[in-house]
C-alpha cells in the first residue's frame, strides 16, 4: 500500500477524517513493527473550535498544529497517557485529526507486550491512549513527518471504507462544542471506543 502524501491531508480537518478511516499507521521500532487500521477519529479545527489546543492562538506546546501537514501532533493528557495526531490544513492553519481507534494488522505479539492488562486483542488500540500505546509513540515522536519514507511511523493508504458503514457522532469527552458530530468511525468495528459525553471542565486533552 502507498504512502498517503502530503497534499491529501492539506484540507479541512473534516474531510480528512474520513480520509484517514481505513488507512494503515506504521510504527517501527527497535523492538519491531505494529500496524494498525484506522476505525476512529475525530477532528479539532483552531481559532473557530473552543475544544481544540488552537483555540486561544499558537504556544509552543501546540505549534506543530499550525503545519505544515503530515505531521504527528503529540500530547500528554491527565499526567498518563499520550494521544496521536495527524496535522492538516495549510501551513500555519491550525488543524488536526485525533486518532481514536484502530485495528492491529501486524506485529500483535509486541503490541500485547505493550498492553498486557487488555483482555481481548480487538480492545489493543481501542482509544487515543491505548492506540499510542501499541505503537510505541511518545512525546519524542512529536513533529514526526509522516508522509516521508525514512519515516519509523509512516502513514499508508488502506481499503477504502464504504460511505455507508461510516458512522459520525459528537466528540468523546470534550468541556466546549460538545454536540458537534465531528467524531467519525466505522460501523462494526469491535475496535471502535465507548462514547463518553464531555461537559465537565477538564485538562486540555485534544488536538
């Protein structure tokens, strides 16, 4: 499967969510690789979206965010956990797209060594965290280009998914702009995360 290009994720964070369902996330390592295919996302605009990291202007925290696409946005919520995401729109645009779910198609053996206390394989990178988890990225991965060939988490086109097993509902978990469907998966997925209605004033933990 071909590498997605840069140029495909230069778009509105909307639209490139659903580009990204079904693609395939490549995570290379020393301890070896991990695939997984994309079944959840959801996506976080900036000065026009009060859930996303962008909303009140750039920081140094967020500046991978402004572009150019392509790139890895990493962050650090509640002290524990990492989340992953994809940089769109146009350079110094804000944009991003919160990878929320996946399906492993290579390497399940380490990602069982990365997630031991998950029962059951289909629930290995089901949420942002877990999903980060199996794929070995950190914080160290932050501004990690994609789309480059050299790349150790390189993004790759898969199977697309018909528009009708595609599903789209409110973000998971959000304190602002809670009932936007802008949350995006694919239907039958077992992969696919429970939804958590936000609402309460949190740590900043999206894109």
């Amino acid at each position: 499967m071909s590498q997605v290009e840069r140029d495909e994720l230069a778009h509105d964070p909307l639209w490139v969510a659903r580009r990204l369902l079904g693609c395939e996330l490549r995570s290379a390592s020393p301890e070896g690789e991990v695939r997984v295919r994309l079944v959840e996302v959801e996506s976080y605009r900036g000065g026009d979206d009060p859930a996303s990291h962008c909303y009140r202007g750039r920081t140094e925290r967020n500046a991978v965010m402004f572009g150019p696409a392509g790139h890895l946005y990493v962050y650090f919520v509640y002290g524990m956990h990492f989340c992953i995401n994809v940089v769109c729109l146009t350079d110094g645009v804000p944009g991003a797209v919160l990878l929320r779910a996946g399906e492993i198609t290579a390497g399940h053996d380490l990602a069982r060594r990365r997630r031991p206390a998950v029962r059951k394989d289909t629930q290995l990178a089901s949420g942002p965290a877990r999903l980060a988890s199996v794929l070995g990225i950190t914080r160290d991965h932050n501004g990690i280009d994609l789309t480059a060939p050299d790349s150790p988490i390189r993004l790759h086109n898969g199977h697309p998914v018909d528009e009708d097993d595609v599903r789209t509902g409110p973000r998971v978990g959000v304190a602002s702009a809670m009932d936007l469907p802008w949350r995006s998966w694919v239907d039958g997925s077992p992969a696919v995360s429970s939804y958590r209605r936000g609402g309460r004033r949190r740590p900043r933990e999206r894109a």
